[in-house]
C-alpha cells in the first residue's frame, strides 16, 4: 500500500498519458468543536479532503476504514487517549502523525515520537503553521513501490542497513529486530521470542513493545518486507 499522494495515470483525447494528483486525505482527531472545526476548515481550503473523529476508538477505526495519509491527533481524548491511538494505528497504517495538544511537557514529546508519532504541535497554535507543518509531512518520501527482498541490504558487523543502495537511519532496537528476522527469512518469530531476543531474557513489559518497533522500522525500510502474522509474530518476506 502507498501512502502519500497517490496518483492515477488517465488519457486526454491526444490520447498522450498525464498523472493527475488526487488530494491527501486527513484525519483530524479531536474531542473540541471548534478546534476541529477550525482546523478542518484550513486543511479543506488548501484542497485536502478532510475527516474527523472526536474519540480514541473512532480514530483508530477510522484509520483503518479511510486510509489517511495524515492524522492529526489530539493527546487528550476521552477514554483512549492519544498515545494508545498513534501505538495501535502504529501497528496497521504508516500514516503520518502529527500530535496536538495542549501538554507541552518534554516528556509528553519524547513519548509521542518514541511510539510513532511524526511531529508535534503544542496548543494554541497559529492554524498557519499548522497547514504548514503538514505540507511539510506529506512532502517526506514514503516508500512508493515495494522493493525487492534483495534491495535490502543488513550489514550485522558494522550495524548498517540500505534499500536500494540508500542508507536507511535505524535506532539500536530496530537493527536489532531487522538482523534477526533476516538471520532466517521467511521464519516467524513470535513477539516473545523477539523480547528474548532483543530485549533479553530478563525483560519484564508489554510485548506490544514490539508491535511499535516494528511499525517504525515498517516505516523505514518498507512495510512489504516485515510480514505480520496475525495473532502469531513477524516475518521478514522472503520475496516482493
């Protein structure tokens, strides 16, 4: 799947192909009105096709339903608050995120951006730098076609990483899970397994740990590459 301005190949009567833009869709997400009100109406004059939810569990059905290339989500929200909304969209959807909120707490940031987020945005904003934040996000290069499993390059030794030849950023955790899926592609490994294994033994928490990990590293190398098997664990494809 791409994310990002798709486009669509038509003919005009010369019968020569042209790319037509089809408009981002953004999801905003927020539990007040007028802020949602506000915003939308900024987004939808810059031509975006906009929608809205006004809860957690909205949000992320919403994600899955329509395929946003953007969130923009509030923190607090009744009931699932924001940062369980960007970790379970996280686990399904590269979308990006763009948090708002009235928390402008360092802590608050660094816990976002660990978890997904893409950026962050502290209320009250100027609805300008808002719109411009999102041009911003969606001009980032996602990965438009699925490359190929040997366009994957894992050099263990000297812990890089490159698609396509391109250095690909990772964190210290996310090489480590992508070593070990390509020690033996096509094998899954279980969420357990993966703390095990990369964590250690010792490691007591949440193994949903491991689903925004590797929704991150999803993100980065390409999510055709990282198979998810429900219910099960993770695979890296052992073909495109």
């Amino acid at each position: 799947m791409t994310f990002g301005l798709w486009r669509a190949r038509i003919r005009i009567d010369d019968g020569d192909p042209v790319n037509v833009s089809l408009p981002a869709t953004i999801l905003v997400v927020d539990d007040e009105a007028p802020i949602v009100e506000l915003v939308c109406g900024y987004l939808e004059r810059e031509g975006y096709r906009v929608i809205a939810a006004d809860d957690g569990l909205v949000a992320v059905e919403s994600v899955r339903s329509e395929r946003p290339d953007l969130v923009i989500l509030d923190l607090m929200l009744p009931g699932v608050d924001g940062f369980e909304v960007c970790r379970q969209i996280r686990t399904f959807s590269d979308a990006y995120v763009l948090m708002l909120t009235a928390r402008s707490e360092e802590l608050d940031r660094v816990v976002g951006l660990s978890i997904g987020a893409d950026d962050y945005l502290a209320k009250p904003f100027s609805p300008r730098e808002l719109v411009a934040r999102v041009k911003a996000l969606l001009r980032r290069p996602r990965m438009g076609t699925t490359p190929a499993l040997s366009e994957l390059v894992v050099d263990v030794p000297r812990r890089t990483v490159a698609v396509r030849g391109a250095a690909v950023s990772l964190t210290t955790t996310e090489f480590d899970i992508l070593a070990l899926l390509a020690s033996d592609p096509g094998v899954v490994l279980s969420r357990s397994q993966l703390l095990e294994h990369v964590w250690g033994p010792e490691f007591v928490g949440d193994d949903h740990l491991v689903d925004v990990h590797v929704a991150n590293l999803r993100r980065k190398v390409g999510a055709a590459l990282i198979d998810t098997v429900r219910g099960v664990g993770y695979r890296l494809a052992e073909s495109s």
